[in-house]
C-alpha cells in the first residue's frame, strides 16, 4: 500500500511538473511569436527591428529614434494602417544570431522578438541554413565607398594611397577586415580605427585622418555632416575584398511569410511613388536599387 501511495504521489508529481513545463513553454513560446499579417492588421500595431548606433540607417537620440530604415518602418506603418513600434538593439555576432535574437526566438531575459527586421543583408545561404526566418524584399543596394577630404587628397585612384596616409575604418567591419589585408597588410600602420562607427566619424570630423572607409551611405551620410571638410566620395578598386556589395532587404518569421509578401508590395509602391528615394536623400544618400544574381 505505501509503495502504491508513493506511486500515485510520484505520478501526481510528474504530471504537474509536466503541466508546468508546458505552460512555462506555451509561455515562451507566445512572448516569441511573431505575427503573420491578418492578426497585426486586427490588433493594429507592428514591431520594427532595427540596429542601434547604425546611422544613417538608424539610431537613437534623446529618447528618439531617427534614420533610413526607422523612416521607412513608418511609411510602411502608414501604408498598412497601423501604430508602428521600434524595437532598437545592437548587432550579435553574425546575421545569423540577429534573425534567432530579434526575429524568431528573442533575447534570453524578455524574450522580446519584433515582427519585421529591417536592413537584412539578402543573402540566399543565409536563407537556406535559418529555418525559423525568411529573408524577403530586397529594398536597397549596399556597397562599400570611402569619403575623402579634397584638400588632403585631390584624387583617390588606389587604396595605395594610403600607405602614407592614415584613413579611419570602424573596428571589426569589413571596411577593417579589407584595410588590414590589402597590398600584403602594407596599410596596418596608416589605419585608424575607431571602436564604433561614430568614433571613426569623429577621426574624420576632427582632421585626424584624411578619409575614411565605410558603406557607401555611411560615406555619405558623413559627406553631409561633416560640413568643415570639402568631401567627395570614391570607390576605387578593391583587390581581394570578400564582397563590394549587396542589397538589404528585410525578414519576418518563417509563418509570417504574408506579412513579407505585403510589405514587399507596400515597398515597391514606395519606390513608385518617389518616397523611397526621397527617404534616402534627406540623409544625403543616394538611392541604389537591389542587385540581385
């Protein structure tokens, strides 16, 4: 009898704790959920996700949030009828850990996912090896540039150029991983780095360095506001660069493939219209069209 007592409390035990562990990843499992797009049409608002410190695509500043990609999130808000929410965070590692954190599974304390991410490098192996996220949309083309002070360098034919002259390149970005190679790592001393983009702005701002190497828009972006120096931008040859562009799109969750496929649409209608390229030239970058293989 008392090994039966202990049976039944043993199952009534496990059940429980099953019933709890189901809830707990029922749970889980809604705070993660991004919504297709009937369900964001009926509660009448969706989540951006766009990346901090990312100007001119996007940043924050006094509790505001400005650029590219948060002007185009509003449009198509506009566009679809709804309140639109921001949600800002800073790059992971790689795009892969970016679509599982902001897309499919949310960060590891409030589990917090968004139902669009916005400035998604489009990339169809990417694509292939995410099973929870869908790459979609392609909206621009991205690629890489430098912005020189003319005063300081009339021309820019050849990265050569710097092996007597500093340039400034934020730390760990491709702009950084191509500088450190080219012409046999005959640039490492005349680099300079800054440990985020707008400190490498700030090298350029301050009459530090004559150039500086980054995506086209951020060159751009920096030609704009950097009103003291007589800038221009350059694309000179890149020998041995991974990649000299590619076009961003944006993604949503695997089941909220309708969502995509309307924002898609809203998107092209935007570049019909003119506001797209209007978007882009208030922040002194020119709009560039997706490049698609």
């Amino acid at each position: 009898m008392t090994r039966l007592k202990h049976s039944v409390r043993y199952v009534a035990h496990l059940a429980s704790s099953l019933a709890i562990s189901l809830t707990v990843s029922l749970c889980l499992l809604q705070a993660s959920h991004a919504r297709p797009l009937d369900e964001i049409i009926d509660a009448g608002r969706i989540t951006f996700f766009v990346y901090s410190d990312y100007a001119p695509y996007s940043w924050s500043e006094a509790d505001e949030y400005h650029g590219i990609d948060v002007d185009i999130a509003f449009a198509l808000g506009k566009k679809l009828g709804v309140e639109v929410d921001i949600l800002m965070r800073g790059a992971d590692e790689n795009l892969d850990d970016d679509l599982r954190v902001n897309i499919w599974k949310g960060d590891l304390i409030h589990r917090k996912v968004a139902d669009v991410m916005l400035h998604a490098p489009y990339d169809p192996e990417v694509n292939a090896r995410n099973e929870f996220a869908v790459l979609m949309a392609p909206y621009f083309q991205e690629k890489m540039a430098v912005v020189v002070d003319r005063k300081a360098i009339p021309e820019l034919k050849s990265f050569g150029r710097f092996v007597t002259n500093p340039i400034a390149v934020e730390l760990d970005t491709a702009g950084d991983f191509f500088l450190s190679n080219a012409f046999r790592g005959q640039l490492q001393d005349s680099i300079r780095r800054g440990r985020t983009f707008a400190d490498a702005i700030g090298l350029y701002m301050d009459n530090e360095v004559p150039a500086l190497m980054a995506s086209r828009a951020q060159t751009e972006w920096v030609a704009k506001i950097a009103t003291k120096r007589d800038s221009y931008i350059a694309q000179p040859p890149m020998p041995g660069i991974v990649r000299t562009g590619w076009p961003i799109g944006l993604a949503v969750k695997h089941d909220s493939r309708d969502l995509g496929y309307e924002l898609q649409e809203l998107l092209s209608q935007l570049l019909d219209t003119g506001e797209l390229q209007a978007i882009f030239e208030q922040y002194g970058v020119e709009y560039l069209p997706p490049e698609l293989n």
